[in-house]
C-alpha cells in the first residue's frame, strides 16, 4: 500500500517539479499514467495479501492532486472487486491480468477530461 502512495506521489512529483514551468495538464497525465501499470500491480498485491479495502483507500487520500487520487481509488475499488487467491500461480495471473492494458486506459481518460 505505501507503495501505491509512494508511486502516485513519485508521478506527481515528478510532474510539478521536473521542469520550472508548470507543464501542460495532458502531459501531466502523461507522466501519471506512465506509473499506473506499476501502482496497479501494486494495488493487487495488495489485495492478493489480504490487506483491507479501507485501508487502501485512506492511503489514495494522501496522494495530492484529486484527479490523481480518484483515478487510484477507483482502480482499489476495481481490485477488491477480484477474489483473494490463495494459490500463488492464481495470485500472479491476476496480478498481470489487471496490469495489462492500464497505461492506455489511463490516457484514454485523461483525453476525455480535456
């Protein structure tokens, strides 16, 4: 979980402060969802470890900007959605399966909020 919040505020970071001047908001998008394949896998390990849904979604409150923060509360949301499995083979396919694809789904939604 802290690395979900560490990620999230790593893109953050360095999306106001990799240049002086504040960038445009899409490719601030585009830096955030260069991380969210990683923060996805990490939501799912989460989940796959048996941490609670409530906790998860208090540490997405600390992330700074509130699209931010919501696009990652609704990615907890989806995870906890997906059963636990006690099987480590079944652990990773649903770790990958839930990864794969996020980057684009995260730009697509960016676009939509143009």
């Amino acid at each position: 979980m802290k690395k979900i919040l560490l990620l999230a505020m790593s893109a953050m970071v360095l999306v106001g402060c990799s240049k002086p001047k504040q960038l445009p908001p899409q490719e601030a998008w585009q830096k955030f969802c260069s991380v969210i394949p990683s923060a996805a896998a990490n939501i799912m390990t989460d989940r796959q470890q048996g941490v609670k849904e409530a906790d998860a979604l208090e540490h997405a409150k600390k992330v700074p900007d509130r699209h931010a923060q919501q696009y990652l509360e609704s990615l907890i949301k989806e995870a906890y959605k997906l059963p636990l499995y006690s099987d480590s083979d079944q652990r990773q396919k649903a770790l990958d399966a839930f990864s794969q694809g996020r980057e684009q789904e995260c730009l697509k939604q960016a676009a939509q909020k143009k």
